[in-house]
C-alpha cells in the first residue's frame, strides 16, 4: 500500500463515522423535543437543542473534512486544510449561540417553575445518552490526530455527560417536586458549552495566526540546529501550524561558503533531525554564506526602496 493510499484511509474512515453521528444526531434532538415539551423539562429541551446544534456541526465539520482533503493549487498553494479550522471556529460560535437561548429561557422558567414529568424525561435522556456515547466512541481515535475530528468527539462527549445528569434529574423528580433545578442545570449546560468551547477556539485563532505550536519551544530548536557541524548561525527562524496535523518551520541557515551537493546532505540531516526531535514535517531550509540581520533569531520584515 502506497504512503498516499495509507495517509487518506484514516480520513475516509473518520468521514464515515462522522455521517453515522451526523444521522444519529438528527434522530435524536428530535427524540428529545418532542419529549421535552410532552414532559415539560427546559433541562431535556435544553439537552436537545445542544445535540441539534451538534448536528450542524457536525455537517461543517464533514465538508470541511472533504473539502481538507483537496490537493493545493496555483490559488491555494497551502490546499485546503485551513477550512477545517474555520469549521471548528464556526462549530463553537453556534455552541455559544445555543448557549445564548438556554440561559434567557433558564430564567424564565426559574421565575416560573413548572410541574414535570420524572419517569418521561428520564428515558428520554437515557436515549440521548447511549446515542452520544456511541458517537463519542466512534470519533475517538480521530480526535487524537485532528483537531476537526477533536472538535465534534468533544460535543460528543460533553452531550453524553449532560443527558446522563438530565436522567438523573428525573429521578430526583419522581421523589421530590424540585423543579427549579430544570432551569438551574440549563445554566449548568451552558456552563458547559462555554467552557468545551474555549479551549477549542483559543487554539483554532492560534494556527489561523500562524501562532508558534503548543510544546514548540524556539531556543531548543535554535540550540539543536547551532549543535549540528556544519552550521555557523541560524536566524530569521518561524514556526507555524499549516493545519491542525502538521508543522512547518522556515530559517535561513548560515553556513561555509562550499559545494552545493554537500549543503544538500547537510539538509537532509537538518530535516531529519527536526522530524525526530520537534514532529516538524514541512521544513522549509534557506542556506547561506553570509548572515544577515545580525544573525537575529527573530527577523522583522523590512520593505526597503530600491533607487532607480
């Protein structure tokens, strides 16, 4: 099996498994609607309306995997895999949204507590639950490598956790007449959803600002680079995220002024080593006999009129 042939598996089995929970999260919001006002629990109703959202999130986070998958072009050098982090940020922006309408609709039903019914919301929620959680696990192992996939296994996750607490908010109703803790558990979800939100959106406006990665530190590469023989200085050193998957690193490397094809085995050794040591899979190496810029790890770009 060719290395292109094993990169784009996974991706085709993920896409799969996000169809499956794009329809199960269709099925049941709908499940829980309708038993949300049959029962009269905001909490139930609350529950479904973070699934629905789930689903359309889920729709963008599918075209967005499909649409990643596309080669680079003369138009977008880079390809296509950006789109999945605008999916992830769109993805949140609508969770915020829902978590907007469940806290003004908390607030009237706290004013004004209204009788539900126990036993109904509970297997309703139940349902909810084992749906999420079948979802959650199918999206799982995806959510390890890609940050699009990590999006959706959160929702997953976190939607399994709240029907489990509604469930149990039904018990409590079968026993005492607490109703208050409908509206108050609404909050509690949007507690949530603020809460799964951020740290996903935090790091979707870091890669889309080119922002140096999580656990990449400049003076370790800079120090393993100066140790390697050969290389005099490095400067002009940038670290980035192209997508959620890879890492890309651009440096002007100073070296003695010598043969062309011994910089090209000296290169090879540079990428070699960043591929083991930092995961940087997309090094962009510019070598040089003079240095530039003070030798400056960080280089400032300067546009400079040229006299005619």
């Amino acid at each position: 099996m060719s290395n292109q042939q094993q990169h784009n598996h996974p991706e085709v089995a993920w896409g799969k498994r996000l169809v499956i929970s794009m329809a199960m999260n269709l099925i049941i919001p709908v499940i829980q609607i309708v038993g949300g006002v049959i029962s009269g629990s905001m909490a139930l109703i609350s529950d479904a309306l973070h699934n629905l959202t789930d689903f359309v999130s889920l729709v963008i986070n599918y075209g967005a995997l499909v649409i990643g998958k596309r080669g680079p072009t003369y138009k977008q050098t880079f390809g296509y895999k950006r789109v999945e982090i605008l999916a992830t940020v769109t993805s949140v922006a609508l969770l915020y949204g829902a978590g907007f309408y469940i806290a003004i609709e908390a607030w009237h039903r706290l004013r004004e507590p209204q009788p539900i019914a126990g036993q109904f919301v509970i297997w309703i929620a139940l349902v909810g639950f084992v749906g999420n959680i079948i979802s959650a696990l199918m999206l799982h192992s995806g959510s390890k490598v890609n940050l699009n996939m990590k999006s959706a296994f959160v929702h997953m996750l976190s939607d399994a956790a709240t029907s489990l607490i509604v469930a149990a908010l039904g018990v409590v109703w079968l026993f005492k007449p607490w109703f208050w803790l409908d509206p108050v558990f609404s909050w509690i979800i949007v507690a949530m959803i603020l809460y799964g939100g951020w740290g996903l959106l935090k790091e979707s406006i870091l890669i889309l600002m080119n922002a140096t990665p999580s656990g990449i530190n400049l003076a370790d590469i800079q120090q393993t680079l100066m140790s390697i023989e050969g290389i005099q200085e490095i400067h002009d050193l940038h670290v980035w995220n192209p997508s959620a998957e890879s890492i890309a690193l651009a440096v002007h490397i100073t070296v003695p002024d010598q043969m062309l094809s011994v910089v090209d085995e000296l290169a090879g050794n540079v990428r070699e080593i960043l591929l083991d040591e930092f995961n940087i899979d997309h090094p962009i190496l510019q070598f040089e006999s003079n240095s530039c810029d003070d030798a400056q790890l960080l280089c400032c770009v300067v546009k400079q009129k040229h006299k005619h």
